[in-house]
C-alpha cells in the first residue's frame, strides 16, 4: 500500500500523471481505488459537483461542454465524468462517442473521464462517488457528472451532486409520463435544450405542472444559447448533501443465530422480547429456514436447518445452537471483495443473492477472530 501513498501525494501535488492513475484504478474497481477515496475524503468538499440527467441524445454531452467553456472563462478548473451505465467496458471508445468536448481536450484545467458499469448495481454510484473525492480532493473547482437519465442506478448517481439538471428536448417522445419518477424527483433543475425545436412551450407548460419552485430553463446547447441563464438557475439553487458513502462505511446488517426450531425461537424472541418479525423464508441454496426480526436498522436472524445437510444442522450438531455468525453492509460488495482478497482473506463464495435478494459473500472464521463474517451489499 506503500505506491498508493505515494499515489495519493502526487495527486494533492497536483501530478495529472499519479491524477490519470487513481482514476483508472478508480474506474477499474482496482482494490486501491477505494483506499484512495478513503484517503482523500477527508481533503475534499470544496467543489461544486453538479449532475447532468436526461434521456439518450436530449443534449446532455453538449450542455456539459458548454458549461466546462463557461466556467473556464471564469478561470475555474472543471472535472467530467460521464457515466455509462449500459456498458461494461471503459475507457476510449466511449469517451470518443459520447462525449463531444475535444476542444477541451489540451486544456490542463480540465479532465475528463467515464465510468462504465461493473459488478454489483450499487457499485456504480459508488465507484463514481470515489472518483468525484477525487477530483474534488485534487483541487477541481468544479465536477460535472453526466449520466442517461433512464434507471435506478443513474438516480443513485443523480444524488451524488449537489445541483442535478434534468435536460429534455421538446418532441423526442421521452415525455414527463414516461420518464421514471426517481429522474424527475432529483432534478433541481429543468433544462428544455434543443428549444429551436417545435413543441418547446408545450414541454415547458407541462413542466410547470410538476416543477414547483424548481426553474425551468430553456438553452440551444448546440448553439450555446442559454448556458450562462442555465448557470445562473444552477448558481441560485440550494446545494444538496452530496449522498454518498466513504468507500469503506460499513454497518450491522443482523446477528445470525443457528437454532433448532424458528417457531420454538420465536417464542423467547417474538413472544417475550417482543420483537417484530419482517421476513419468513426458506433460503434453497443453503438449506435453511429463516426469520428476520429488525431491531432498530440491524435485524436479529434465526436460522433453522431445512434439510439434514445444511450447515446450519452440521453447525449445531458440533456446537449447539448459538451465534452463527455477524453479517455487515458494505457500499460496495465486489470492491470490499477484492480488498480483503488481495489482503489474503479467505471469501468463502462468489457473491450470490439470499434471504431478501441481497448479495452477500461469506469470510472464514479463520480470517476474522474466529466468527464467520458476512458482507451484504448495502
Ligand atoms: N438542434 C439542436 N441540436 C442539439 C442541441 N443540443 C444538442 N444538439 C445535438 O443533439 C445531438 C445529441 O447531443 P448530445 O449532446 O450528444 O446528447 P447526449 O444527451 O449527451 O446524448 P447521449 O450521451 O448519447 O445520451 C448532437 O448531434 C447535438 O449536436 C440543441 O439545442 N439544438
Ligand atoms: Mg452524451
């Protein structure tokens, strides 16, 4: 870990070469990448870090270079990263496609960067979550985050900034009713772009319908008409938290205990603790019959063997009933994976989903104190 602190010094000196490397191990879910976000979250929060949502080809990649241009004028460093959710590659291809802002591209103040689907659903915002610490650490004074406005996982990404525009263009199809309710609920910001085109007042009046107090913009991004209203409206909106985890958060998810009978359990831990149950199911794969009961956000877990091979059986039949096992939430599962694999932990699966849809992995006893760990994707 001994490169990785040097790494991280060379990017607070301002080295865009060690700058280019901690992305990449970023993008690449590396194990260094997350402890290099965790190295820096402490030095970053002083950047304007805003998103740009929208449906394919509403304009997004052109309001972004616009508003690079802009805050370029102003003298102000700008870090992209455009998000790409459907591919599971990165890198140039991408880059070349989708972004079009190769009159930034010999510009030392600015750096742009894409971030491709991979592994778990969560770990996309998170791993974009650790690039924006580090641009924002590395002293940009502005991240711009462009991502297609379209699922769940694009929304997660929309909550990492702290002022989201929601482009539209006025007869593409893509009308507020069949927009997903998450994409409109994040936008600070209503952008109509392409307003050279017919049917721009019908889009904005019904805009106005659901904006509220939100402002709705219009811009000819194309022709650059439109971006400094459009900065103005972004400049006078409230910054939200920026929503997202430090690369190594993690929390109690539940307590599992092995025991010979759930309904005979229950009865101590429904009947007199008195605490609710929330899940009854039987888990196939690891042969178990399972009752979750939430206690405050962790939950208590009683695991019943459902057939004579399970290890839960084998568990008891060795050491009685009893604690099983501690299960944690992490933010990012393949991330926290490849860390403690790299650091030689014993896993002891490859994530698969369980009780709830979850996706969880198993680590030794051996690796851990002698209790068998579970990690959950939070
Ligand atoms: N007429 C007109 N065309 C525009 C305007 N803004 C962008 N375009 C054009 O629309 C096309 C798509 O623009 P992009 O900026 O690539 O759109 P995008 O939302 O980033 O697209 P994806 O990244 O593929 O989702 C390009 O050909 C732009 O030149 C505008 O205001 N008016
Ligand atoms: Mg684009």
């Amino acid at each position: 870990m001994a490169d990785i602190a040097a790494l991280v010094a060379a990017v607070l000196r301002g080295d865009r070469r060690a700058l280019a490397r901690a992305a990449t191990l970023i993008e690449n879910r590396a194990p260094g990448g997350s402890t290099i976000a965790s190295e820096l979250e402490p030095l970053a929060g002083r950047a304007l870090i805003l998103g740009i949502t929208g449906a394919p080809g509403a304009g997004k990649s052109t309001l972004c270079d616009r508003l690079v241009a802009l805050h370029r004028s102003e003298g102000k460093t700008v870090g992209v990263i455009a998000v790409d959710p459907s591919s599971p590659v990165t890198g140039g291809a991408i880059l070349g496609d989708r972004i079009r802002m190769q009159q930034h591209h010999d510009d030392p103040g600015v750096f742009i960067r894409s971030m491709a689907a991979r592994g778990t659903p969560g770990g996309l915002a998170h791993a974009t979550g650790d690039l924006v610490t580090l641009f924002d650490a590395a002293g940009f004074d502005v991240v711009i985050i462009e991502t297609v406005g379209v699922g769940q996982s694009e929304v997660d990404v929309a909550r990492l900034a702290q002022v989201t525009m929601l482009a539209m263009a006025p007869g593409s199809g893509d009308d507020i009713q069949t927009m997903k309710a998450g994409v409109l609920e994040v936008a600070d910001v209503f952008v109509i772009n392409k307003a050279d085109y017919p049917g721009t007042d019908k889009l904005e009046q019904e805009l106005h319908a659901i904006a509220g107090q939100r402002p709705i913009v219009r811009t000819v991004a194309s022709e650059g008409h439109g971006t400094r209203e459009l900065a103005q409206a972004v400049n006078r909106c409230e910054r939200n938290e920026r929503q997202f985890a430090t690369a190594t958060a993690v929390r109690i998810d539940h307590l599992g205990i092995a025991v010979k009978s759930v309904d005979q359990a229950l009865q101590f831990y429904e009947g007199q603790l008195g605490l609710p149950v929330s899940l009854r199911e039987v888990v196939e794969q690891e042969k178990v019959n399972v009752a979750m009961l939430p206690l405050g956000e962790p939950r208590i877990e009683l695991l019943e063997a459902s057939a004579p091979d399970s290890v839960i059986a084998k568990f008891i039949e060795k050491r009685g009933e009893g604690l099983h096992h501690v299960a944690l939430q992490v933010p990012d599962l393949q991330a926290a994976v490849e860390r403690l694999r790299t650091a030689g932990a014993r896993i002891l699966n490859e994530p698969r989903a369980g009780a709830g849809g979850h996706l969880y992995v198993f680590v030794h006893p051996w690796s851990t104190g002698g209790v068998l760990l579970e990690l959950i994707q939070a």
